[in-house]
C-alpha cells in the first residue's frame, strides 16, 4: 500500500466535514476528483473507507484507523513545515555559542535576556568553548557562534567585530603596587597572579605583557570563579588582570585598585565567529547588535 500526506488530508477532511461536497470546498479540489481520489484510495487498501449510505458520510473500521494515523502524522508533517519555513524566513533556528573566555558571561547573560525577548523560537545553549575545539566544532556545525579575542583565517568562518576592551591590572588598596601610574611587565615578576584556569596563550596578561617581555610571575593561581578572583585580590592574596568590563561591575565593590597596563593601556577585540551563511540570519544579526548595546551601556 502506498500513502501519501494527501490521502489522510482527505481521510481527515471528509470525517470532520461530513461528506464528500464540503470537504472538497476544503481542499480546494472538485467533488468528482475527491471521489475519484478516494476510490483510488480504497483500491489500494482493498477495503472500503466509507459508509456511503450514513449521512453525514462516516468511517468504517479501515477508515477510523486511516484516520487515527492522519490524526497522528499531521500535526507533526505541519510543525515542521511551520519549523522550515521559520528558519528559512530567519525567524526560528538555533544559536549555540561556544565560549573561549571565562568572563565572557559577566555580559552575555544580559545579552541573552534581550535576545530570547525577540526570538523565542530560537533555540538557544552555552557551551564553554576553553574544554573544547570551540573553532573546528563551529565547522562541523556543532556550535553556531564563537566568542573569541583570536580571529583565524579559516575557511567558511567569518569574525564579527564585538566590542573592544582593556585588559586592567587590579590589586588591593594597601598593596606596593597600588600607587604605581601604570603596571609594567617587570612589576609581575615578584607577584602571585590569580588567573581563569585555562593556557597562557589564552590569557591576556600573557601574550600582551608577560611573554614578549620574558617575565614569569612569582606564583600564578587559577581560579575558576570571577567573584571569587576578586575576593582573593581584595584580600591581598595575589594581584589580577581582568577585562574593564569585570572590573567596572558594581556587584565587586571597591575594595580595590585597578591600574592600567604600561602606559597606553592595552586595548583588546572580542569577536562572534560565524560561519558564512549564517551571517546574514536575522536572530545572528540581533545578538551581535545586542551584544554591542550591552556593552556600550
């Protein structure tokens, strides 16, 4: 037996209309072609759908179990055709982010409030890209969107300028560092740096500071917490270089001093890696536009 989603329209049709004339009206067939599709239909189950001499027209047993699988299939053929067609218009998709920075989520939560407010039919999950190849996973299209201070040349991948940021020494009030201008790499020689636990080519303070200069610090602790981070600073327990965005967030306090590093400042991009297609996607637009409204606030 073959069956197509055209024949449990019509199965369905018929049943709720009550006869062969309003269900046509319904599908938008004539009479003779419904009648002809559904003896068409009965030659290939070998049974009659059909009570012909019941008004209004109903089932037989063949019919009713006809019609419980068009009951079933079609509310799921219809939601997905509503699902592609969201997709294809840019109104539904998915938006996975990986990210490569620990502090990252001192603004994505934000952003992602915003965000799911416009698009609710997005499905939206963070995943943290430093336990992972966040980069080849956005290839393989297991990740949507990449965080990253690091743009690549990479084929089919494109890097969406966020926002900028300076990397910012802090330490406690009453520590020797405290009343110095700005913070040199030779300052750090003789400190206990508190990091994010992750790689120093991942770590600012490293590949902008420390390593072109050949300086180890005296001691480096990670600590997977950004409060936590900022409690030990404020507790004299070592020094750190955050992002000016963690930095300038009230919930911290004051309990300590924040220095730029040399006497520029450093400046830093953070980036939305892509891939190329989706560029263009209406909900991938919004978040990157989010994003930058967040952080200019």
């Amino acid at each position: 037996m073959y069956l197509e989603f055209r024949h449990l329209r019509t199965i369905k049709a018929i049943h709720d209309q009550g006869g062969l004339a309003r269900a046509a009206d319904v599908l938008n067939i004539t009479q003779s072609a419904l009648s002809h599709q559904v003896k068409a239909l009965e030659d290939q189950v070998g049974m009659e759908l059909f009570l012909r001499r019941s008004k209004p027209l109903k089932l037989s047993k063949a019919g009713h179990k006809l019609l419980k699988l068009a009951e079933e299939v079609l509310p799921r053929v219809e939601a997905i055709e509503v699902d592609f067609s969201e997709t294809i218009a840019g109104k539904a998709g998915r938006l996975h982010i990986a990210i490569e920075c620990h502090a990252c989520f001192e603004w994505l939560f934000p952003v992602l409030e915003s965000f799911r407010k416009s698009w609710s039919s997005v499905d939206v999950d963070i995943r943290p890209g430093l336990a992972f190849d966040a980069l080849p996973a956005l290839q393989r299209e297991e990740v949507d969107v990449v965080i990253s201070g690091d743009p690549e040349n990479l084929e089919g991948v494109e890097f969406i300028p966020l926002f900028d940021y300076e990397p910012t020494f802090i330490c406690a009030t009453d520590h020797p560092l405290a009343d110095k201008e700005f913070i040199e790499a030779e300052d750090l020689r003789d400190q206990t740096l508190i990091t994010y636990p992750v790689d120093k080519t991942r770590l600012d303070v490293f590949t902008d500071l420390l390593t072109p200069a050949r300086v180890e610090p005296k001691a480096q602790r990670q600590i997977e917490l950004t409060a936590v981070i900022m409690l030990l600073v404020a507790s004299n327990r070592g020094v750190s270089v955050l992002p000016d965005w963690v930095v300038a967030n009230e919930q911290y306090g004051h309990d300590f001093v924040a220095k730029k590093i040399t006497k520029n400042g450093l400046s830093r991009r953070l980036y939305a890696a892509v891939r190329s297609p989706d560029k263009e996607l209406g909900y991938i637009k919004d978040f990157v536009q989010f994003t930058k409204d967040q952080t200019m606030d």
